[in-house]
C-alpha cells in the first residue's frame, strides 16, 4: 500500500530552479533514500514534505490525502533535523515531552508516551540528563524519540549521522535500520553518502540537479543504473563508449543489449574485469599499466587502452602475487557479461 507520493514537484528561489519534476512513491513502512552531492535539493524535498518550504508546483499526498497546503504540525511527519536541534537546558525526558506538551496533551498521556518512547530508542534510564552529558549517538536517538512520540505516518531525517565520527556512525547506521524496521514506521532519509543509502534504504531515489535521476532498489541501483552519473556515483564504474548492433555490443563477446541499435555506453565494475596476458583468448581491450598497487586480498590497477580514460580493475590477488609494473603490457576481460549494465551514451 502506497504511504506517500511525490507528484511532479518543482520549486524555484528567485531565478534559481531548485527542483524539477519530482515524483515518486513509497510503500507503507519501507525506507526510502534520497541521496545525491550537496545542492542537488535532497534537503529542500525533504522540507517540502515537511511542510517547512511550499512547492511551487505539484502535490504531496499521504494516504492519498493531498497534504501539500497544510502547515508542519498538521502533517502527521515527524522530522529529526541535522544537528539534532536539541534544547540544552531542557533533560532528555522534557526534550521528547516538548511537542506534545504544545499539542496540550493531558500529563499523564505525556509521562506514558515519553516513557514508552525512551524504550524504544533504548533510552529509558537517561530521561533525566541533559544533551550535554549524552553521547553523539544518544542524542540521535533523543531526537528520534522526540519525533516518534508524535506518533507519526511518515519519519523525515536530514542526514542524521554528519555529527558522529567515522566509527559510530557505522554503528548507528545499523542501529537505526533495525530501529525502523521494529517501529515499521515509513522513512524517508536524506544523505550525500553512498555507503549509508545502500545500508539503511528499500529504495534509493539519486538526484542530480533538482531532478531524479533515477529510483530503485539499492542494488539495482548499481547492478543496472540509467544513466553514466548513476553508473559512477553509486560505486566505481567504467563507462564506456561502444555501438549496439542487433542486440548485442560491437566488440564485446557476450554482452547483451536490449535497446536500439547506435551509440551506447557499457557500464563496467572494476571488480567485473580479469587480468589476462595480452593477446591472449577472452581479452577485449589490451593496454599498459599506468598504475597498480597491492592491498591485502586484492590488486587495483588503471590500464591505458587508448579510450577517454583509463579502464580500472580490481582483482583478487593470490598469494605473494605482487601488482605489476607501471607500463607493462596486459589484457583485461569480463568476467561475468551479464554484470554489465547498457545505457544511453553520455554524449
């Protein structure tokens, strides 16, 4: 059953096109994403939904009730802002308790919700200290109690993890994954970072330049992206140029092609390519190694094959082996063809 929908959502500052047509959909209790560079407009569809900004054109529906004209606290959206937004002087307790005490809810309601909500977030004997003797990763989850107690349809987080460092943040990426999936609310998650998306999300919707770029499952996502930006902004790809005839790339042994025939770009994975003498049977493009380095169980190397850029490889690597020399003269291959992805041409 659908939760929310984004229908055709544009938004301008001045002469500035934020936003471009931005639709999509969501199934009640899943995790959806929006990821993309800084200033692609993820925050600002974020605060459209929230009631915090108004589009300038289409529709925000929740339930298939058209909520785009309603202010933030008729929306039933709970939001955990970017740095958390915490009162110091209030203890955790009254910082959850703060927007049902706004509504005028009845004190014994608030104490039970407050109490239940610090037990869903693993809070419950903290509701008498202040932010201030609280982790990064606790005040996360005061945040999200604040939120939760409202008992919303919808939980809005504005990249909610750039406070904490490198090692919490994986932790709480995984915390609030299982967080969601026990509460079942539906989410929708703000974040420039790749690795956080494929982690937390059902569906990833990447932007680029106010639009979406492309929405889908996370790893369908990097198995078969759209478009070239979609190709190398979710991992690291090689994109490259090739010509579609009868179904099949020209050139490349194996790899299927669903689409018309005429300029195309093959959309490689490092890890999808094998090492091979030059020359030698299976070898699609010879070069020289323009740089190559050994790391523990694997090997990356860059290979000059005389295309736009150099095509990068990462191998596994055997025992002992050691990464060849800049310059040497090798062959790469595919190793799976149907890991391939083909797509409009970039040009």
């Amino acid at each position: 059953m659908t939760q929310i929908e984004i229908a055709g959502v544009g938004k301008r500052f001045g002469a500035h096109q934020v936003l471009r047509d931005c639709t999509l959909s969501i199934a009640r209790g899943q995790v959806l994403t929006l990821l993309g560079a800084s200033g692609c407009g993820k925050t600002t569809l974020l605060r459209i939904i929230a009631g915090f900004l108004d589009p300038d054109e289409g529709e925000v529906r929740i339930q298939g009730r058209d909520i785009t004209t309603l202010p933030p606290n008729r929306r039933q959206v709970g939001y955990v802002f970017q740095n958390y937004a915490l009162f110091p002087h209030l203890t955790v307790a009254e910082n959850v308790a703060y927007g049902l005490k706004v509504r005028r809810r009845p004190r014994a309601e608030i104490a039970d919700r407050v109490r239940a909500a610090l037990e869903t977030v693993a809070l419950a004997g903290f509701a008498d200290r202040y932010p201030a003797r609280l982790s990064g990763g606790q005040q996360q989850r005061v945040a999200i109690a604040r939120a939760l107690v409202l008992e919303p349809e919808v939980l809005l987080l504005d990249e909610p993890f750039n406070a904490l460092d490198a090692k919490l943040r994986l932790a709480m990426q995984v915390e609030l994954r299982k967080l969601i999936s026990r509460v079942g609310i539906t989410s929708i998650f703000v974040t420039h970072d790749q690795a956080e998306a494929m982690t937390l999300s059902d569906q990833v919707a990447v932007m680029r330049e106010g639009r979406i770029e492309q929405l889908a499952a996370p790893l369908d996502l990097y198995d078969r992206p759209a478009t070239p930006y979609v190709a190398t902004f979710i991992g690291r790809a090689n994109v490259v140029p090739v010509t579609v005839r009868g179904g099949a790339v020209e050139g490349v042994p194996g790899v299927a092609a669903a689409r018309a025939d005429g300029p195309a770009a093959l959309v490689l994975r490092p890890e999808n390519l094998r090492l091979l003498a030059a020359g030698a049977p299976g070898v699609v493009w010879n070069g020289r190694v323009a740089f190559a380095t050994a790391d523990g169980p694997t090997m990356e190397l860059e290979l000059d094959a005389g295309l736009a850029e150099p095509l990068r490889a990462v191998l596994p690597r055997r025992a002992g082996e050691a990464a060849p020399a800049a310059g040497t003269l090798l062959g790469l291959g595919i190793a799976d063809p149907a890991g391939c992805a083909v797509i409009p041409h970039a040009g």
